[in-house]
C-alpha cells in the first residue's frame, strides 16, 4: 500500500485528505493519504522517518520554502522558490531521487484559465502565494499586473522576479478587471472588490470568505480557495499516481467536507 500525506502547521483544519482520498476511490487505488503537523524544525526528522511505501507530499505553510532543499526541484519551483510537492521515485531520504513540485502554479492557471489576457489585473499581496499568482498570470500571456499590499515597499523584489519572468508589476490603477486576492481574510474585506467584474480569493477559511461574499451580493463572478484546493490537487495527483483525476471530483469532495464542517 502507497502513503502519501499533507504537512505543515496547523495541519488539522487541512482539506486535502477529503479530496485526495476521493481521488484514490475515483481512480480505484488502495493507496492512504494522511495529515502530519510538520514545521520547518522537525521537517528533517520527519523525512528520516518515513519508509519506501512513501509515495509523495502535500506541503503547505510554513514548509514550502523549507522542502525546496530535500530534492531536484522543477522549473517552477527554482523561480519561485517555493513548492508545495514532493515526489519520492526512490527511497525518500535520498535526495537525488527526490522531486519537488509547484502544483499552485498550475492551479492558479486552471483557475484563471479563461480569462482575458488583455484584462487589467489586480492582485491583493506580495507573499509567497501572490508570488505563484503572478508566475501563473505570466504564463497566461498577462503583460502587466497591479500589485497592492500591506508593505508595499517589500513589492519591488517580486517585481524584479516578475521582469524575468516576463511580467510587468505596477501599483495599483483606477480600473482593474480581474481581482486576485491572497491576503487575509479580513484585509481583503476593508479593501473591497473595487472595480473588479471577476474575484478570486485563494482563501476558503472562513467560508465564504467576506470579499466572495461581497463580490457574489454585487452579481460578479467568483472563484474560491475551494477551487484552487481542487485545482492544485489535480496536478499533486498526477504526479504522485500518474493518473489525471476529474476536477469535479476533488470540487465535489472539497464542497461535502466544507458542508459536513457547518
């Protein structure tokens, strides 16, 4: 039987075993998957500790930073400097067969799929998450993203990343089409929807989040932390099975978990 798990801290409020376990039932796999408290710390010692049923990792805050170091990261991750993957080909403390992935990248651009290239973007943050939003807009083709945030002087490194990558970042304008929101809950509320048609909160905790909920009472289209949770799990899934899983499947589970939380 095949382990895989999701780490990071706190880890108990974690979705990711719902879907994932959703996704093994879909793909008719008697694989487990698992949630661990994990720090930066203990990620060694955790690592040391796991045996060759190990398949792969789910890895969110505060460890994405910190697993770059325990593989071959891919493209993604060296320019990000993040990852939220890790794939074992061999045995996990060996590093050269170790892989590690960015799959909110692919997710983001799932998500975002359908947008406009020409849509004037306006994204809420300057951290790691809106690090992996910017990257994903870069691939969509969007020649400039607006940039607010709480410390707004701490945008000018990922504005320098952006260049490389072939996106131009600016402060924020008079008119933004698309709103993409990773700061906190309540910030996203006070700075509101703007003049945004389009709101993308990568949060789902609390759920609805305020700004969905503004933006759903003034009749915009919304995507939702729960989409980009299901969205990254496809591309986690992928590579830790080698089989692509629906996206309504790990959408459904992450929606029946929400409701079983209520």
């Amino acid at each position: 039987m095949r382990r895989c798990a999701v780490i990071g801290s706190p880890i108990s409020h974690s979705l990711s075993p719902a879907l994932h376990q959703a996704g093994y039932e879909w793909l008719g796999l008697d694989w487990v998957y698992e949630r661990h408290e994990v720090t930066p710390d203990t990620l060694n010692g955790f690592i040391a500790g796991l045996g060759d049923e190990w398949r792969g990792l789910s890895v969110t805050m505060p460890c994405k930073k910190a697993i770059v170091h325990l593989g071959i990261p891919d493209e993604v991750v060296t320019a990000l400097g993040v990852g939220n993957t890790v794939i074992f080909d061999g045995h996990p403390q060996d590093r050269t067969t170790t892989r590690i992935h960015n799959s909110d990248v692919s997710g983001v651009r799932t998500v975002l799929g359908g947008m406009d290239p020409c849509s004037e973007v306006l994204v809420y943050g300057n951290g790691a998450t809106a690090r992996s939003c910017v990257y994903a807009l870069s691939g969509l083709g969007v020649p400039r993203v607006q940039v607010k945030a709480r410390n707004q002087d701490a945008t000018h490194d990922l504005a320098a990343d952006a260049a490389r990558w072939g996106i131009e970042v600016v402060p924020p304008g008079p008119r933004a089409d698309v709103l993409v929101s990773t700061v906190p809950a309540d910030v996203a509320a006070d700075w509101g929807i703007g003049s945004a048609s389009e709101v993308f909160d990568v949060l789902y905790d609390p759920w609805p989040t305020p700004l969905v909920t503004q933006a759903r009472a003034a009749g915009l289209t919304t995507a939702t932390g729960l989409d980009l949770l299901a969205a990254q799990a496809v591309g986690q899934m992928e590579l830790m099975t080698g089989s692509h899983v629906d996206f309504s499947v790990l959408r459904s589970a992450a929606d029946q978990s929400m409701a079983r939380l209520k």
